[in-house]
C-alpha cells in the first residue's frame, strides 16, 4: 500500500511568496502657514479664547513685575533731587511767567492829528466843559499892563517890540502907531500877508510823517477786537492805529467812552488769526503787599514788563490839570511812566486786575518816583457796560 506523502508544519513553509512592489509617488508637505490655518479653522473657538486670556494676563503681570522692581522713594530723596534742579538749572520768575500770559493781548495804542496843548496828559482824564477861567488877583494879572484909562492890554510880543509892552516912547493910553510896513503912502504897495511860521500845529512832522499826538497802550478784552484803554490816550485824536503782539497794525475806531473812569473802548477793523483775550481776574481778593505786574509801552518802548507790589486798595486821585477825581482806585509801585496808561495790572496768574491810568509826582517832571494808580477791572466792566469779568 502506498503511503501519502508528509509535509512539514514549519513557518518558513506556510510563508507566502512574495508579492512584487508597487511603487507610491512622493505627496509635498502643505507649508506651514496653511496648517496653522487650518488648524485655526478647526479650532477656531478655542484659539480666540486662550488668546484673549493672554492679552488680558499678560500686561498685568508685567505690570506687577515692574511695581515689584521700582523702589519705593524716600522724602530726602526727592529733596535731593528738587535741590539738584534749582542748582543746576535757571527756572523763569513769577514775573516772566505772569507776563507771558497776557503778552499776546496788550496792544500799543497810538493817536494821530494836530497836536493839541491843553490837551490832557497821562493824569487828567478829561476837562469839565463847565470848567471856570481862574480869578485874578488884586491889580493887574501877570502878563497885562494898566492903561490910562483904568483897561487892560496884553503885553504881545511883535517882531519891533520882542518883550511885549508899549512900544518905546509911547504914552500908555495913545494908539499904536501901525508898522511901516502896513502904511500906505504914495507908491506904496499893499503889505503881503505874512508866511506862516514854522509852530503853526499840523498833522505832518518835519520829515512830511503823520504825527503821533499820543502813544498808550491797551489790552485785548473780546476775541473781536474789543479793546480796554484809558480815555486820554485817544482823546484829541483823529485816527487811531493798534499794532498787535505779533507786529500787524490796524485802524481801530472808538465804541465807547466813560471819563468818570478815564475810560475808553475802542476796535480794531483787522485782527490777527486766534487774538487770544487776556483773562480777568477779581480785585476784591487783592491785598497790600500781593505782586502784580505792569505790562505797556512806556515812551513807546515796548512791550515793556515791571513788577512791583499793591501798596493799597480804595485809593483817590485827582488830576492837577481837572477837576475830576478817580476814586476806587489800586495803587502799586510797579514802574509805570507816560505810555504805560491803559495797560493791565496782572497778578501772578496773568490775570488782569486794573488798567493803569495815572501816576503821582509831586514835581514838574512827571515821571514814576514809586506812586500808580489803576483803576479796578470790576469798575471798567460795570461803567463800559462789559459784564461779567
């Protein structure tokens, strides 16, 4: 009997036969961006979460860091160190910083026309119309002769006669005899009118200029143009011309008068861009000995600055030349001179308090020895009809 064949039970004979390879092709890897985003996309919730809690963790943590680092400082030194900047460093006076702050609304005020002689100067504000000629004293006034008759003649000075009187030789109570010149005799010629001399008042100087009757100052009170002065700075004068803190000039016209006050107001027809008004203060707080600031063009010559101290409050001042008297008024002893009239009186802060109107001397010379007034800014508010301040 045949016998089947045994087949051994091996791993290495239950092995398949190789298959043959097949061969894949190389994919490229998306870039690296374009997964982030995808992943974004996937998780798009969960991405704007966390990342605003490390916006909001972040800045407060560095926060905290840079308050645990810093030290705390200590009253020497901060006393060292103010010390050190008051030593090395030149810081601006009071003055200089209050001036500053009205420099860009004070104004130079100039008059122009025919001068005129009686009128007023920097402490007469303006003559009372009803203002009577003064009384002569017993006989005859100075400057006047007694004739025959018991009347009166003026002594005139004449180019014959140059100290004035009667001529020589003549009795008092004859008439004068007419000059040479102006008898008509046979061929004579009629006299000419004589020239002009050269004190004859016009609005021309020497040089052909107009000339400047008065020179004051003033301080820009509206954003208009609107500008606060004294009266006897513009009193007298046919035009009037502000040149602004930047150097432009302009006519200005008069809008308003009050010489109870020495008061005047007046616009500009043409302002500069952004004319910044000053700022008004109160009076009522000041007290003697505060400091203040006068700010103006005295002699012309400006913008000027001096600082002084209230030397009083309530004043009264009347003028040599009027019967006026100014009452209410703050005296001061910054320096003010001719010029300086119906410029502002500043405190520390730049505010205004008074406009300047007069000064005291008891001499001739008329100019400052110590002694100003100005007159309240609450006072020009009420009498110009500005209100409130």
């Amino acid at each position: 009997m045949k016998k089947a064949a045994l087949y051994s039970s091996s791993a290495t004979s239950r092995v398949p036969p190789p298959e043959p390879e097949m061969l894949v092709p190389d994919v490229p890897r998306a870039p690296l961006r374009e997964r982030l985003a995808s992943l974004f996309r996937r998780r798009e919730r969960l991405a704007l979460f966390f990342g605003g809690a490390l916006l909001a963790v972040v800045p407060a943590f560095l926060v905290w860091q840079g308050q645990a680092q810093t030290p705390e400082l200590q009253q020497d030194e901060i006393d060292a160190a103010v010390l050190h900047t008051l030593e090395t460093q030149s810081l601006p006076s009071r003055s200089a910083k209050a001036a500053e702050l009205v420099r860009q609304s004070v104004v130079r005020v100039q008059g122009f026309g025919v001068p005129d002689a009686d009128k007023p100067d920097d402490t007469d504000a303006a003559k009372d119309k009803d203002a009577k000629a003064p009384k002569s004293s017993k006989g005859a006034s100075k400057g006047t002769s007694k004739g025959a008759n018991g009347g009166k003649q003026p002594k005139v000075a004449t180019r014959e006669n140059p100290k004035g009187g009667l001529p020589k030789g003549a009795s008092p109570g004859a008439p004068k005899e007419p000059p040479k010149s102006a008898q008509k005799g046979k061929g004579s010629k009629p006299a000419k009118e004589a020239p002009k001399g050269d004190d004859t008042p016009n609005d021309k100087d020497e040089n052909g200029k107009e000339r400047a009757v008065s020179t004051g100052t003033g301080v820009v009170i509206l954003e208009n143009g609107t500008i606060l002065t004294n009266l006897h700075v513009v009193a007298g004068s046919k035009r009037l011309v502000v040149t602004f803190y930047d150097g432009m000039e302009s006519e200005a016209e008069i809008v308003g008068l009050h010489p109870e006050n020495d008061l005047a107001v007046i616009r500009a027809k043409k302002i500069p861009d952004d004319l910044p008004p000053a700022t008004m203060g109160a009076s009522g707080r000041l007290k003697p000995g505060d400091e203040v600031v006068a700010v103006g063009f005295p002699f012309g010559i400006g913008p000027s600055v001096s600082a002084g101290v209230v030397s009083g409050i309530g004043r009264e001042f009347g003028s040599p030349k009027g019967r006026r008297k100014l009452t209410g008024l703050i005296q001061f002893d910054a320096a003010a001179n001719s010029g300086n009239s119906g410029g502002p009186l500043i405190t520390m802060d730049g505010e205004v308090v008074g406009i300047v109107t007069a000064i005291l001397n008891p001499t001739r010379a008329g100019t400052f020895i110590g002694i100003g007034f100005a007159v309240t800014i609450e006072g020009a508010g009420m009498t110009i009809g500005i209100a409130p301040f």
